[in-house]
C-alpha cells in the first residue's frame, strides 16, 4: 500500500524525476503535526544514501511550485553533469532587451484569454474556500478541464497530464499586468495564505452542499471583464473556446498601454488602423515608440552576433567532439549557413559602435551583474576577429574559435561540452525533421527578444477590437 503524501498526491501517476528534488536552499522544513506535508526541503546537497537519512520507497506525486521546480531542475543537472542552453550567455541580454519590447510576456505564453481564464480561476477557489494544501489541486483540475474544452472547441492540443501548468506560466506576466492587486506575491505564497484569509471570511453551504463566502478575498483586480466561462460551481463551461471577447480585448490594450512605451502596444495601435503588424523581426517594425528607437538595431546586431558565434560554437564541437558521418554533416550544414549568415551581418557586425551599444541601459543591467562580467570581453574580442578576418576564414580562424570555445567553458564550468562527455550525449544540431533525402541543415539559433510570442498576443486583441480608419 502506497502512503498517502499530501493532498496533491496522484497514485496513478509518477512525476519525472525533476520534480523528486526539493528546494536545496532552505533548512529543512519538517512537519509539526502528524499530518503529511506537500515536500521536505533538504538544507545542504546531502547523498541519499547516508547512514542518518533513512526513506521508505514510495510512489507518488508532488506538486512543486514553480519556482521549486526551476532550482529542482538546476539541482539535477549540476548533479548529472548534463550541459545547458545558451551555451555562450546571450539570454541574460535578450532578456534585457524582450523586457521592453514585450513587457509581461513570456516565450512559453500561448493564448491571450489565459490573462482572464487564470484570475476567475483562483477566485472560484477563494469563494468555495479551498484550503492552501488542496488548491494546487483545485487549480490543477480547473486547468485540466479548460485544457479539455479547449481541445474541444478549437483543437489546441496539449501533452496529456502536462507538469508545467499555465498558472506556472502566466503568473509573473499577471502582476505586471496588474491582475493581483498586490503583484509582489507569489503563487506559492498567494495559496499559503489562503487559510488565514479565510479566517476573516467566514463560509457557508447552499442547498447543492457546495462551500461558498458570497464573496473573495480581494486579491484579484475586480474590474476586469466577467467571466463567462465559468459555471455557478465554479467549474470551467463545457463550450469555453480560446477566442478573445471584445471587453477582454480591450481590458487587455488598457493593461499593455499601462507600461512604459512597448512594441505589443504600437502593435495594437497599427492593428487598430487596420495596418499590418505582421513582421519577422521586432526591428522590422515601422515608426516604433522613441524610446526603444536606439534600442532595435542593437538588438539586431546582437541577435546577429549571437548567430555567427554560435554556428561557430558548432563547428568547432562538432570537429571536436564527433566522428564519422554525423562530425561531416553537422559541419557541412554550418558551412553553408555561416556564408548565408556573413552576407546579412558582414555590414552590421563591421559598422557596430561597441561603445554606444555597452552604454545602453539594458546592456549596463546585464554587465553590472558579476557572473557577466567576460561578455563585454568576448564581444570586443569577437567583433575585432570579425573586422580582420573576413568570409569563410572568419569561421576556421583559430584565434575566433579559441574565444568562442572559452566563452563556452567560462558559462558552463565542468558542465562544458569540450569537457564532459556526459554533456556530448544526444547533442546534435541537425534539424529532426528532416528525410534522408535532404540536404543536412541545423536548428536555427537567433535571438528573437519574444517578437513571436508578443506579435501573437498583439493578433488576438486587435482580432477582437473594432478597426478604425487608417489615419
């Protein structure tokens, strides 16, 4: 018989191994009652196996916040010597930029009517006074229902029992939407308090049996639109579709309009003149906000930068660390996308005022962060290479790839692909989807700053809104 562990435990299922590793940065948090608890926080990295640790087998499932499961995820690939994305340290810088062209956004957000189905959800909780060690459940299950009715009522598909939920997703991008009325908190810690507010919030039953306070606990902003996806129950409506409707859309406008000037906004606005806003890049765009005017060509040509680099990256693990027939491909693929590339950054890369672009604001917040510290050194370094050394020698120059190759050892420590083997397993740049018949091309890598993931968001509300007259 398999111990009851929480409220949130699933017998049916089994959690992949990452969410088995608990927070490793707190003391260790053990239960005062005789009532199991959610996960017990280990204080230092300690073996298992130690003679002072003793742990009965069990099967269960553990419900982690997000955060928890970033470190546990942290945890297990120091552990397991496995390497990293963003091999040469760009995303800090990408970041810096994507936090003002697309501000509350996220490269995992998928479908705007998220920012209203989520609050309605966690009020639904509020009002039937679901305690903090059963709500991960209730939204779990609420967002398992929605996940169904979307399936339904528009065919998105989603992976069946997803561990990363969209609350997990969405929760940063509400408080900066200002969705709470106190964006400070956390998920984790919005759902630990529940029980106390309640206290002040006293229940009662209707004639279903169902537990209600007539009202919530005032955390969610009241002056968004209703929503009509939910039953009296609290249970997500069986005919909810993904479609934005017209009061969300402009709520939603309200909100984005409410930050310092943004690209998803002028997006909007363009939309709203029924002008394209479709571009491939965010620096495509015509006519942006005067602030981020400096801004989008030097995220061009560090998004160009970061590409030559990391073809280069490939090369040289490739001619490193493989053989034989897949050592020719990877390296032939990168051949021919590095001079498709040298043509579009040749004029970029050589008239780049490095000194401008260090200066700007969102570089400096990257640079004044210690663990950055050699980028500003790889850059200068690299870009010098690049002015010298022109067209496919710039790819075999030995001086560039020795910066590349310790750009890469510097980021990842042990963990470096040059290094551990255990890094090299399954490592492959050729594309997946390809026959045999293709010629070998490789993923793609270029910085995008979430101009997707805002240009759809920016789709969906102008789909919504009424288009006025192009001015």
């Amino acid at each position: 018989m398999v111990p009851e562990v929480g409220a949130s435990m699933r017998p049916a299922s089994i959690q992949p191994l990452s969410a088995l590793v608990v927070e490793c940065a707190r003391e260790p948090q053990r239960p005062t009652s005789g009532r199991p608890t959610h996960g017990w926080a280990i204080g230092e990295p300690v073996s298992l196996v130690s003679s002072r640790i003793h742990m009965n087998s069990v099967v269960c499932w553990l419900d982690l916040s997000p955060e928890d499961m970033r470190r546990a995820g942290e945890f297990l690939e120091v552990m397991q010597g496995h390497g990293t994305k963003d091999e040469l340290g760009f995303l800090a810088m990408q970041r810096a930029f994507a936090n003002r062209f697309y501000p509350a956004t996220t490269t995992q957000l998928s479908l705007a009517r998220y920012f209203y189905f989520l609050p309605a959800i966690y009020e639904s909780l509020e009002r039937q006074h679901v305690s903090s060690a059963q709500s991960r459940r209730f939204i779990r299950d609420r967002q398992e229902e929605l996940r169904r009715a979307l399936k339904e009522n528009d065919g998105i598909r989603y992976r069946e029992r997803a561990v990363t939920l969209p609350s997990d997703v969405y929760w940063s991008a509400l408080g900066a939407l200002g969705f709470p009325r106190s964006p400070g908190w956390s998920e984790a810690g919005y759902l630990g308090a529940l029980d106390a507010a309640y206290r002040g919030n006293r229940p009662w039953h209707d004639d279903d049996k169902v537990t209600r306070t007539g009202r919530t606990l005032g955390f969610w902003d009241p002056d968004r639109p209703d929503s009509s996806f939910l039953t009296a129950n609290g249970v997500i409506h069986p005919k909810t579709d993904s479609t934005l409707r017209l009061a969300e859309a402009r709520d939603l406008r309200r909100r984005f309009d409410g930050l310092s000037p943004n690209l998803l906004s002028h997006l909007i606005q363009r939309g709203e003149r029924n002008s394209r806003i479709r571009y491939e890049w965010a620096w495509d765009i015509p006519d942006p906000p005067a602030s981020l005017r400096p801004l989008l060509p030097a995220a061009r040509r560090l998004s160009r930068f970061a590409r030559g680099t990391m073809l280069q990256y490939d090369h040289r693990l490739a001619e490193s660390r493989l053989e034989g027939k897949v050592k020719k491909q990877v390296q032939g693929a990168v051949e021919r996308e590095w001079s498709s590339w040298y043509e579009d950054a040749r004029n970029d890369l050589r008239g780049w005022d490095l000194d401008e672009f260090l200066e700007l604001r969102p570089v400096q917040e990257v640079l004044d962060n210690a663990k950055n510290g050699t980028l500003e050194g790889f850059i200068r370094d690299w870009v010098g290479r690049f002015r010298k050394v022109t067209g496919p020698r710039l790819l075999h120059d030995s001086e560039a790839r020795r910066l590349v190759q310790e750009r890469e050892q510097g980021c990842k420590g042990g963990r470096s692909r040059f290094l551990d083997p255990l890094a090299m397993q399954n490592w492959n740049r050729l594309r997946a989807d390809q026959s045999d018949d293709d010629e070998p091309v490789t993923q793609q890598f270029q910085l995008g700053f979430r101009h997707r993931v805002g240009t759809s968001i920016a789709v969906e509300i102008c789909g919504a809104l009424p288009m006025r007259r192009r001015s």
